[in-house]
C-alpha cells in the first residue's frame, strides 16, 4: 500500500514538473517570438506534454489517433488551420477592416483570418491564458499529425500506402459521397488511424458542418499531408507572435479598454454612484430569471419555472428567447456588445425600473426601492484575463472634468463551468478558497453562498477547496487525484478564481478602491469529472443537465442582493 501511494506521489510531481516544464517553454518562445512546432524549438513542449498525458488529449502517447481530444481541439481551432503550415499569433492589428472575412471557432471567441493558402492569422485579446490554450492545442494537434504520416509512409523516399492514395483521391474529389462511398473512405481512415470502423462512424458526424459532411477526411488528410512534407521535405509548420501583440501582453490594453466603455456608460446613465453589484455569467441565465415569468405567463402556470428555463435553453426556440429580451429591454435592460477585443459582453440592470411584483424570487422591496442596485452582468473571463478585467473595472472612473469617481460596489458573484473531482456532472461546487496551482498562493475568503443555499431535489452540492488551474487541458488524473486526497481536499478545478479574487482584494484591501466588506460568491456547476474515464470535457456538453444548477445558483445569488 505505501509503495502505490509513494508511486502516485511520484506521478503527480512528475506531471507537476511537465506543466511546470511546458509554461516555461511556452513563455520563452513567446519572447522569442517564433518557433516550430515539430522541430527542434517545440521539442520541449511536445515531450512535457507526452509526459503529463492529459485527459482531455486521451490517446496522445499512445500510437493510434486521439478522436475525442482531436475535435475538442479543432472546435476551438479557426475551420481551415490543418492546411495552414504558417500561424501568426496576433494582437487586435486591423484585420477586421480589411476584405479578410473573420473565422470565428465555434467554442472559442476570437477572431481568425485566413492570409493566404498557407498562413491563418488568429486575434490574441484575452491575454497569456488564451495564447497559452492555443500553443497547447497546436502541440496536440501536430503530434497527431505526425502519428498519422508515420503509418503511411512506407520508405526513406516518403512513398504512401496504398491506403492514403486513396484516401486523398477522395478528398480531392468534388463530388458528394454515396453512404457506400463515405463508409469505404471511413475504412481508409480505420486503418491510417489505428482505430476501428465502429470508432469513426460514431464521431465522423461530429466533424461535419453544413458546407462540408466530410469534413473528417479533409481534416486527417490535411494534417497528414503537412506532417508528410515536414518529415519527407523537411519544411516545417511555423508559429509566429507579432511584434505588437508582444509588446502589448500583459498591460490590460484590452481589459482596460473594455473597462472604461462600461464605465462610462454607467457613468452617462447616471448609475455610477448607485450601488453596484457585478455578476460574472453567462448572458442569458439573469436575464432570463428575472424576467422569463412575465413574459412567458402561459408556459409559467402550465410548467415548473425550471423546465421553462429548459425550454429556452433550447436552440429551437428562439421566438420564445426574442419575448424575453423584448421584456427585459422594456425594462431598461442595457446591453453593451464588446468592441474592446476581450470578447466580454456586459448586461446592466436597473432595478429601480423593475416592476417587483412579477418576480418570482424572494424580494424586500423596501430594501430594493431605498437603494435602488444596479447589476452589472459580464461575460465570462478566460483564465488570466478574469485579473484584468476586475481589477480595471474596480478601479476609480475619471470624468471628463478629471474628478475621480469609486464604484461602489457591494458584491461580486462569480458563476460558471467547471471540472469536479467527487460527484458529477450538473453538481454544484461552492469554494471556501482557491489555491493557485503551481504558485504558493492560495486565496481562502468568506463566501456568501452555502451548501444549505443552493441543495435542492436532484443536485448535489459539494463545499471545500477549489484549484485554478493554468490551463484545463493539462490536467491528467495523477495531479488531480493529489490535490483532492491530500490535506488540500480540492473539489473541484476552474480557469479563473484566483485571479477574480486576487483583483478584488488587491482593489479592497490594498487600493482601497472599493470598500473593505464587499461581498463575494462563488457557485460552479460541473461540466465533467476528470478522475473518471470517459468524463473529460472532451466527451461532449452537458447537455440540458446544466441547465437546473445554473439557474439555482443565479436565482440563490439575485435573492441575496435583492434581500
């Protein structure tokens, strides 16, 4: 029994040493400013990386292709990058004034253009956090590349099995494909891949958009097709940071832009001197529990408040979503769309303009209409951008007179996705602290929401220690299993706490720019469960099973500012 623990133990450091070994690489080839992947530059990141073996990346030291990581990555990936062998990583430059048609990935917010036949150019605004998520993706993928010219080139010429011939006679062709037709090229795949027939029906369909079905092929045969010239010509990928996007990183030119748009709105609208409560979500969740019972009253009476949330939640009914936002605008909802580049649209709510009597949480609506609070919803942060954006937006507000104006701010609520370590998916995590990892730091607060707050029929709700993670795609079973059955009892992993936390206190403790009691709330649902097989995030969404958690925790934390 010792021996196993002293051997987990040693597995855990040793992935703790390969993230540690991957973030120094990655912040020196940032400053470097180039390097290639598959060459001797990336070497350093490709072998942390097969060394920690993270669960998002499946398969990726194994010799056979990683499905399921694959198409999380190109789901965060602009469509059209397994051609490219040039990737420039810039800053917000102008692009979006050009003819260039911007891509935009269908799980990540940023903004790509593709140059030419060769070179994708991708907007980096949210900080080190998203440059680093890229790098690590980029590696995976390029791994994965050159697994699949390894089965199929045949001699020291770069001769090609008879299997990838065909397969890229398929590719090549313009017409649309029999079943009988796409099912032998899936064969083809089988045997390039190292996976079963079974394996890539199941997950081909996943890969597909409108404009192209087979959109499976064209992604292995380009990335075999660059990994074959790298090995056989010896041209290597190249991934490039611009000059400006290395001079601005790190100086919240974003976030601070981003910042003083809200502000002055608040400021125009004369809100600024109201108390303000700052609510990190989604766009939909706050939105839709204040005013959903109004302006659904049919559906209300007929359904559970919650199945009518499962309703708009669904993609299908879009008619029902537009009667709400008529509502909340009638009630002088504002909606401010970023065009700062951080990608973090804000809702604001006046609630001296709601009528108190059509909701249906709990409200003291003296307390309400002597007070009169404003809520300031913003989008979700990304990592190291969550620090940038509050800690900007808690800073004072200059007039144009040159008065200095404090917020006066009296909660901040950070809701959101993430990973948990005992329970499941669609669960509730409350944190007591987050621990920063690979830092000594770690922020313990007094949260407002409990356990006895938020349990309700069908969700369990877990209290302890929550980890921020550099990067939930490094994470393997042998660091989490660490964290959470050490003294650290950890419940679960996230991307941005410590961050939120260390502006807020940096800016009521230490600036003083906000007062010394402002609250905070803290409320994750879990997305998946990393420690057991088959529950990473790259196994797929939650589904409608997010929907109960996230309205429990966004009516639990409007009932706390509305009483």
């Amino acid at each position: 029994m010792e021996h196993t623990k002293r051997y987990e133990r040693t597995r855990a450091q040793e992935s703790s040493n390969a993230i540690e070994r991957m973030y120094v690489a990655m912040r020196h080839l940032f400053n470097r400013g180039f390097y290639k992947p598959m060459g001797v530059s990336g070497e350093t990141l490709r072998q942390a990386l097969l060394s920690l073996r993270p669960e998002i990346y499946g398969s990726v030291a194994e010799e056979r292709v990683e499905l399921k990581g694959l198409l999380y990555v190109i789901d965060r990936l602009p469509r059209g990058i397994e051609e490219c062998s040039r990737i420039n990583l810039t800053s917000d430059e102008g692009y979006s004034k050009s003819h260039f048609t911007s891509i935009v990935p269908e799980k990540r917010r940023r903004n790509c253009y593709r140059i030419d036949d060769e070179q994708m150019n991708i907007e980096m605004t949210r900080g080190r956090s998203d440059i680093y998520d890229i790098m690590t993706h980029l590696t995976f993928l390029f791994i994965e590349s050159h697994k699949i010219s390894k089965s199929v080139i045949i001699d020291e010429l770069g001769t090609t099995s008879k299997d990838w011939q065909k397969l890229e006679k398929v590719v090549k062709s313009t017409k649309k494909l029999s079943q009988k037709e796409r099912e032998i090229a899936t064969s083809y795949a089988a045997s390039i891949l190292g996976r079963s027939f079974s394996e890539i029906s199941d997950i081909y369909n996943d890969f597909a958009v409108n404009t192209q079905p087979e959109r499976f092929l064209h992604i292995i045969y380009w990335l075999g097709k660059q990994a074959i010239a790298e090995q056989v010509s010896n041209d290597k990928r190249l991934v490039t940071f611009s000059p400006i996007l290395r001079e601005e990183i790190g100086h919240h030119i974003h976030g601070g832009i981003w910042a003083h748009t809200v502000k002055t709105t608040l400021y125009k609208r004369k809100l600024l001197d109201r108390p303000i409560h700052i609510i990190s979500a989604n766009m939909h969740s706050v939105m839709n529990t204040l005013f959903a019972p109004s302006s659904l009253k049919t559906l209300a009476s007929k359904h559970d408040i919650f199945e009518v949330y499962k309703m708009l939640s669904d993609n299908a009914n879009k008619a029902l979503r537009d009667k709400v936002k008529v509502e909340a605008d009638r009630y002088g909802m504002l909606h401010i769309d970023d065009t700062s580049g951080a990608n973090i649209d804000v809702q604001i709510f006046d609630t001296d303009r709601l009528d108190y009597s059509k909701l249906d949480i709990k409200n003291d609506e003296s307390v309400l209409k002597s007070k009169k609070p404003v809520i300031l919803v913003m989008d979700y942060a990304f990592g190291e951008q969550a620090y940038e954006t509050i800690d900007e937006l808690l800073k004072p507000f200059e007039t144009e007179q040159g008065a200095l104006v404090h917020l006066d701010v009296e909660s901040v609520s950070i809701m959101g996705k993430a990973g948990i370590l005992e329970g499941g998916k669609g669960d509730i995590m409350i944190p007591s602290a987050h621990i920063f990892e690979g830092t000594a730091d770690n922020y313990p607060f007094k949260n407002e929401l409990a356990k006895k707050d938020l349990e309700c029929q069908g969700v369990s709700v877990y209290e302890g220690a929550m980890i921020t993670v550099l990067g939930t795609s490094l994470q393997n079973k042998d660091i989490l299993e660490f964290f959470h059955e050490s003294t650290w009892r950890v419940i679960g992993l996230e991307m941005e706490g410590a961050h939120y936390q260390k502006a807020i206190q940096a800016a009521s403790k230490v600036r003083g720019s906000i007062k010394k009691d402002v609250k905070v709330r803290y409320a994750y649902y879990a997305s998946d469960n990393p420690l057991e097989t088959g529950s990473t995030l790259a196994s797929g969404g939650l589904g409608t099973s997010g929907v109960k958690p996230t309205y429990l925790i966004t009516r639990t934390i409007l009932e706390q500012i509305f009483n």
